[in-house]
C-alpha cells in the first residue's frame, strides 16, 4: 500500500491541460510582481517563486512542484467578455463582473495593497469604472481583508457601492479572527511556510496556493445579505443567483451563477486540490458530508453552467469539463466521509482509518483535482473521526495521559535515557523508518530541550520527511519545525505590552456581546477567582446599556443592568468606537479615562483591575519545544 504522501504513480504527468487552462486568457501581468507597502516594505513578491521554472530537484515531491508552478502564474485573465480574473497578487483570486454602470469585485484578496494593486491592473486594460458591487464568498480572510483596496467605508455609507455576504459571515468572520485567532495564526506560520525561504530546500507553497500577503488588513460589514439559495440580485446590472452552503470549506459561504454568462463562481467548495476537512492550523471541523452535498446541488440546480471559476486557481471551460469536476470534488469528499465512518463502525480509530484510506481509488486517484497538495486523505479522515467521535479513541489507556512534558520525561527514562535513545533512534533513521524517528526523538526533545544532539537529529529527520512530500502544508510544518529547532532559544521577540484584540475594523465587526465574550476568554481565570465586581457600560452612541459581571474567575456579559438591582462598581460612558480603540491596542482602559473619553463614575480602581486580569495571547508560542 503506498503510504499517503509518497511518490506513487499518481495522474499523468504528461497531460498539459491545467497549464492550457491557467494561461488561457493573458490580457497582462503585473511586472515586476512585487507589491510594497507605504512604507516601501514588499506585502507580496511574486518573483521569489521564479525558480519553479526549473526542473524539481530531489528535495521537491515532483508533484507538488507542479501546483506551484501553476499557482505561480499571475496576470489579469478575461474568463469570458464581462468577467476577469486577477490570479497570482495574493493567495487568493479577485473576480471583476462588469456590468452597465460599473463592476462588482468577488473577493477583494487578503490585504489592501494587493487589492489595490490588482484593482490598478484591471483598471490599466480595461478603463476606470465605478465599483458599485463588492462579493464576499465566504468568512476567510483572505477574500474580504483587502476590501479598503477597492472600496471605501464613505461609498459604502453612501449607498454607492453594496457589500454583498452569505448568511452569518460577520459572526463567523470575526468570530476566527478573534476568539481563536492568536493560536490559528501561530499554526498558521507552520502550516503556510512564513518564515521558511522560498526554493528548492525551503517553501515551494502550499497547493492551494504559494502564499498570503501580509499587508493592510481590513473589513466592511455587509449591507446586503445573502438568505436563501435561489436568491437573486442585480448588482451593477448583472444578474447574479445565488446557493448558500453553509458549512462546507467555511462555516458561512455561498457559490453564485451569472445566467446570462454561464459562468459559475464555486467559491472555495471546489479547487484543483483536494481540500481540507480540518486544517492544520485549526478551525471547526468541517462537515465532509454536507460538503458533498452541496456539490451535488450545485451540479442540479446549475447544469448550464460553462465555465466554472474559484477563488483559488484557475477556471474550467466547457459544459461536460465542469460537470466532470464538480463531480470529482463531490466524490473526493464523498468518498473520504463514507469510508471513514464505515471504518469507524468497524472498530478503527483515527489513526488506522488513515493508514487503511491510503489513496483514493479508481479514476479519483488518476484525477489532478484531487490531489492531496493542501488537504490530504490522512488528515481529513482523522477531521472525519474527530467530527463524530471527538479527541478519545475509546482506549482508558488514552484518556488521563500525562501531559507531553512529563510524558516525555518517563518514556525517555523507560527506554534507559536518551543516550540509548538517540543510539536507536539513528539505526531507525539509517533504516529509513523516519517516523518512528520523529516519534522517539520527539520525546527527547521534550524531556531536555537543552540536548542539542535530539534537537539536530529530529531536524534532520524532519527535513528528510518534509522533503518528500506531495502536500505543500505538511512540507512546510515539517521543514519550520526543523528551522525552529535549530534557532536560538533566545531567538523569539519579546512580547509587546499592552491588550489587544486585533485590527480596528475586526474590533469594529464584532457585536458588543461578541467584545466582551472576546474579553471573557483573555481572563485570568484561576488570578480573577479573588475577585467580585460589576462593571456597567453605557454606550451613548448605540445607545446600549451593559454589564459585566466579574465572579467565580468567569467575566459573564448582561444585556441591560445587573439583576436583583445589584449597584455596580463603576459606571462608565463612551462612545463604541472608543471602546474599539482600547481593544485594538491604540489606548488602554485607564488612559481612556485620564483622557476623558470615558466617563467613570464610581471606583475606577475596578477598572483597573479587570484591565490587570486580562492576558494578552502569546503570538509566538512554542510548538516544537516544549
């Protein structure tokens, strides 16, 4: 059985239709494709992948450097007349839909200078037109952080131009911003290669992509929402009809079809890889079963669909093409939801269903589009089993471990030190056995982060494994844990002062339940327990009457004033857009108040005291150390 990321014989090689597809339409590129911001630092370089054009070496899976290629390819694109494709500024695609008196933007990228940039290159070739329209697909970042590159709040307000969003994308976009946030972007540098450097020995992307921008990043409410499949708009005098699926690759997202064009944008339920059920960087896990199904609607309710785009990679023409890959997408999920679950009722855990679903089988494991470059079967059938079963296997064995630090430390004494460890651990790695290796090894490293000896065979061993990877995402986990566990332990930045919940526009985005449930989970519970206060907050702008109750180490935000007519504290009053400052680190609570944009009646010394139980997330946590 050929193992899940190996070199097997896969697709053929030789079948050159992608690379017709991702060029088909070149009307310009931006040259050269560096993108900087104000302050002249590059957001995006498109040029650091330039070496893709060479034959792989050994240390690329052959495979994995083609998707790079493909992804590397930039430009503007005419789909069809009336609608273009910017691919290549970013990580993701930005789709312009002209209509009679202006056009509408799908997905303005991840961060602002990229959108302007792109935006300048639509309007260099195809004259300045009017946004009149902006389209969220879905709730990740990277198609609405760049919306200040192609609209501002002003039109916006205005009612010159709408913001066009699926049901519950506000909540949903903020909600992983912030709430979780911290910990998702610190995987995210391991799962996208940000610290590694572009080449042969370091990142090639990451299959669904070659990267994120890392400029401005901002976002505008919706003004127009999206309710109901089936519904239609006319936005800058182009039909638009639109099929919400709802917990697919996001948990708020929606495809829509232009019936007078033919065209069918698949958001991201459909790419030219397979995709992931839970990604390593973490989320919700993600409903394969439901993903499936709305592919199969999707083939219903659009059948003269003749051109499929995305918000990743390249379109597909032709009627019978696109029913065909719709419908090895909707397998591809199918298939690893089914047989997982099938597996599981027989018995098997997360971890043997993996090694059983090696490949996918038939014409699927001949197919390019389902290739495991972002998601893979190994991971998304643990996603699967995880979904249904949770974290424990049903092993008693497995279900009060010690934690890694102190479960390290036994193994490694149980085995007879880390000498005899490490003696054994390279006879496994001469025998090519690397997992086993990264298994074993581990466990030193964490017993004694000092033994330099550990840290260097456990990154070799990584880089070997990383190196031989068809999926860009474990490639680049792999090669950063190797480059971390060769850094200086000193090599982290310090940690910056002061609180804050993120950029002002996602601090803006968040309801005032929402900001004070993203408090609630910065508390120093276990510090905050010797505490007991009632905090009330009128906003003068809404106007809206909070408090926040402050007991048993839990922050518990009340609509309205605390029951049972308990006094608070301190009653304070401001503006939200105050209260947005504070949280995105421009100000603090108390200098608010010296300042006098709050007013606070009553003991300010509460205050101060809920802003001392507040603890900032450490953006740089260890993960291959302990």
């Amino acid at each position: 059985m050929p193992a899940p990321h190996g070199r097997d014989a896969g697709p053929d090689p030789d079948d050159r239709t992608d690379f017709a597809d991702a060029t088909r339409g070149l009307i310009d590129r931006y040259t050269p494709c560096v993108i900087r911001n104000e302050r002249g630092r590059a957001v995006w370089d498109n040029e650091r992948w330039s070496f893709l054009e060479q034959e792989p070496p050994d240390t690329v899976h052959p495979s994995l450097w083609r998707i790079g290629r493909l992804n590397a390819l930039q430009g503007l694109f005419e789909v069809v007349p009336g609608v273009y494709q910017v691919r290549g500024l970013d990580g993701s695609n930005m789709t312009v839909v002209e209509g009679d008196d202006g056009v509408v933007v799908v997905d303005p990228l991840c961060s602002e200078e990229s959108a302007a940039a792109a935006w300048h290159l639509y309007r260099r070739n195809r004259g300045d037109r009017p946004v009149r329209a902006v389209v969220y697909s879905h709730s990740h970042g990277d198609h609405f952080g760049g919306v200040h590159g192609v609209t501002g709040p002003e039109a916006v307000a205005a009612g010159e131009c709408a913001i066009v969003a699926p049901s519950g994308f506000l909540e949903h976009a903020v909600s992983e911003n912030v709430f979780a946030g911290p910990a998702m972007r610190r995987r995210a540098t391991y799962m996208y290669g940000a610290k590694l450097p572009a080449g042969p020995d370091g990142t090639v992307g990451f299959g669904l992509a070659q990267a994120m921008s890392v400029g401005r990043f901002g976002l505008i409410p919706p003004t127009v929402t999206v309710e109901t499949t089936g519904q239609e708009l006319l936005l800058a005098g182009v039909r638009f009809v639109f099929q919400l699926t709802p917990d697919t690759e996001a948990p708020s997202e929606m495809n829509f079809f232009l019936p007078d064009l033919d065209v069918l944008l698949i958001a991201e339920n459909a790419t030219h890889t397979l995709h992931n059920v839970l990604t390593l960087r973490g989320a919700l896990v993600r409903d394969a079963h439901a993903w499936a199904s709305y592919l199969t609607e999707s083939i219903q309710l659009f059948p003269d669909a003749d051109v499929l785009i995305g918000s990743h990679h390249w379109p597909t023409w032709g009627r019978d093409r696109v029913r065909a890959f719709l419908t090895e997408q909707r397998d591809a999920y199918a298939y690893l939801h089914d047989q997982t679950v099938r597996l599981m009722n027989r018995g098997l855990t997360g971890p043997e269903i993996a090694e059983e679903l090696a490949a996918f089988p038939g014409d699927l494991g001949r197919a390019w589009s389902v290739r495991g470059y972002y998601g893979s079967l190994s991971h998304n059938v643990k996603a699967v089993y995880q979904r249904y079963m949770g974290w424990f296997d049903g092993n008693p064995a497995h279900l009060w471990q010690h934690p890694p630090v102190e479960q390290a430390r036994r193994y490694v004494d149980f085995m007879g030190g880390a000498d005899a460890v490490l003696a054994k651990a390279r006879v496994s790695y001469e025998e090519g056995d690397l997992r086993w290796v990264a298994e074993v090894v581990d466990r030193v490293v964490f017993a004694d982060p000092a033994n330099t000896e550990a840290r260097e065979l456990l990154a070799t061993t990584y880089e070997r494994l990383g190196h031989a990877q068809e999926n860009g995402t474990w490639r680049n986990f792999y090669l950063t844990g190797a480059q971390e566990l060769r850094a200086p332990d000193d090599h982290r930045p310090p940690r910056r002062p002061g609180f804050s919940l993120g950029g002002v526009d996602m601090v803006g985005a968040l309801t005032t339940r929402q900001v004070f449930e993203s408090l609630a989970v910065c508390l120093d519970g276990p510090r905050a327990a010797a505490h007991r206060l009632l905090l009330r907050w009128e906003f003068t702008d809404a106007p809206e009457v909070w408090t926040l109750l402050l007991g048993n180490g839990v922050l518990t935000p009340l609509r309205g004033d605390a029951p049972g007519g308990e006094k608070p504290h301190v009653t304070l009053r401001l503006e939200r857009a105050v209260l947005n400052r504070v949280l995105s680190g421009r100000s603090s609570l108390t200098d608010a108040v010296a300042a006098g944009a709050i007013e606070a009646d009553g003991d300010t010394d509460a205050l101060a005291t809920l802003q001392s139980l507040l603890e900032q997330p450490n953006p740089d946590f260890p993960v291959v150390l302990p």
